[in-house]
C-alpha cells in the first residue's frame, strides 16, 4: 500500500504524515506524476486561498495525474481543509474552477440572526452522522474535530454529506464521501484520537 501525501506547496504535509506514522502507515510526499501514480491512496491537503490553491496545483502539472487517479482509476482520496474545497465546482472566494471531482460549492460563512460570526471559524466543533459509511465505524458516538476556515462545502447532492457541523446558527457539511472521494473541512492531523480514528479508517479502507 503507498500512500500519497500530494504537495502542490500548499499545506501542512508534515503534520500528516506525523499522524499516519502514529498509525504504523508509511506514506511518501507526492511530488510527480509517478508519486501519483504509484498510489494506492491519496491525501490532497490545503491550507489558504481558493484561486492560490487551484493554481499551485495547475503549475505543479500534477493535474492529469490526479484526475486519472481519482476519476478513472479510482483511487481512494481524502481532501483536508482547502484540499476539500478544492474538489468541489468552485468557491465564492475566487473565480477558477475546481476540481469538479463532486457536485457541491464552496462559500463563505454568513450571520444567520443579530449576532455576527467571527471569521475564520477556529476550534472545535461536534460532528454529527449523516449517513452510515465504512469509514465512520469506529467513530466514537460524540466526537469532535479542530476546525480552521472561513469558507464551507456545501453539497448540493445531500446524499454526499457524510458529517455536519455548526458554527453560531450555520448548518455546514463537515465532510462529504462519494464513491472514492472524501472530504473534510476539519483538520484530522490536529484532532487527536478522533482524528486518529478517521485518519485510520482512511488507511483501511477497501
């Protein structure tokens, strides 16, 4: 099993590893196409702006490769932070597309009410099941995961909503799994035994 850490130079990508290390999963730092490849897992992190995201990765000419990864080989994916949106049609944040990998936006948080909410939404938050999946099975009934981000997912397709969260009187999609393709808006790699869980549950899965 080869794990694939992508680097596009957007992202915490030694933190992550740090984590899989912990779990006795080796993994590599993708930074070519064979990387890509070779994978038989991949974590596509992020940390910044939207359109900056998008375009590291164009420029990286890791592009191709990633699509015929996820999309025709369909290797297994986990998108962290911007890495999620990423994935998505596109954000309020900026003008290029995404990835186009799910059907679902990105866009920014708004006060719902009198009270104004801070942005960026920073700590933790209780996640709640959408649906049942593989890779919540070992979840704990009430966990909670460090949450760093002004913009969230919003699917457009409910059936791809795996967890929510809320922030003041805003409902978002935590994370989101279709078919191969996983998101979470959350940081698993700062979210201690619960991020362990689902990082663990990532490695299994298939």
């Amino acid at each position: 099993m080869t794990i694939s850490i992508v680097d596009y130079g957007v992202g915490n990508l030694g933190s992550i590893q740090n984590m899989l290390k912990k779990l006795g999963a080796e993994s590599v730092i993708a930074h070519d196409e064979a990387s890509i490849n070779a994978a038989t897992k991949l974590i596509l992190p992020g940390v910044g702006a939207f359109d900056y995201g998008m375009r590291r990765l164009e420029e990286s000419g890791l592009r191709y490769a990633l699509d015929h990864a996820v999309l025709v080989r369909k290797v297994p994916v986990a998108g962290i932070c911007l890495g999620m949106q990423m994935m998505t049609l596109g954000s309020e944040e900026g003008t290029l597309p995404g990835l186009n990998w799910i059907n679902a936006k990105t866009v920014r948080f708004s006060s719902v009410g009198e009270v104004p909410l801070k942005v960026p939404h920073m700590g933790w938050r209780i996640v709640h099941k959408s649906k049942e999946s593989r890779i919540l099975e070992n979840l704990e009934p009430v966990s909670r995961f460090y949450f760093v981000h002004s913009f969230y997912v919003n699917c457009l397709d409910p059936t791809d909503t795996l967890l929510t969260a809320s922030y003041g009187n805003v409902s978002f999609d935590a994370a989101f799994e279709r078919d191969n393709i996983f998101g979470f808006q959350f940081h698993p790699e700062k979210s201690h035994r619960f991020g362990m869980s689902l990082l663990k549950a990532f490695v299994e899965f298939y």
